[in-house]
C-alpha cells in the first residue's frame, strides 16, 4: 500500500458556485459594451459610458474581496473535516 494521500476531485459546492459568480460578473458587465456604451443618463456631467465603469471598480473591489472570504470559509471548513476525519481513522485504529 502506498503512503500517498487519496486525493479526492474537486467539489461543486454552492459556496463555491456563488464564488465563480462573484469573479465573472464584472467580466460579463464589462464585455457586454452595447448594454452601456450611451451617454445618457450623466452624473455630475460625467457621461454613462464612463462613470458606469468607474462604478464597476468598485462593485469589482467589493466582489472580489466577498469571494475571498468565502473561498477563505470553504478552506477552513474543508480542513477542519479533513482533520477530523483523520482523527477519526487514527481512533480506530
């Protein structure tokens, strides 16, 4: 028997399926030009086509760092029942 770690594939989890929505709404925002590409309507004398982006830096920042903290949650779960698992099997043993 080899001494190899089973490696187990990768789970699609809700957590991590509202991660990947996080990460690609700002790509999807940004290359669907047609949806913004108008000047109308302006905010303080600043076009839409511009200040629509300067918003989405923002919105950006702020999904990024949401997908951070729940990917950093999923890790820490993920750990703490590798763990315990790993306890579990040294018990029995």
């Amino acid at each position: 028997m080899s001494d190899a770690p089973e490696v187990s594939p990768p789970v699609v989890t809700p957590v991590r399926v509202v991660i990947a929505l996080c990460l690609v709404a700002p790509f999807v925002a940004m290359l669907w030009v047609s949806s913004y590409a108008k000047a109308d309507p302006a905010f303080i004398g600043i076009p839409f086509f511009y200040w629509y982006q300067m918003l989405w830096v923002l919105i950006s920042t702020v999904l990024t760092m949401i997908a951070y903290q729940l990917w950093q949650r999923d890790q820490r779960a993920r750990k703490a029942v590798r763990n315990s698992q790993d306890l579990s099997e040294g018990a029995s043993r």
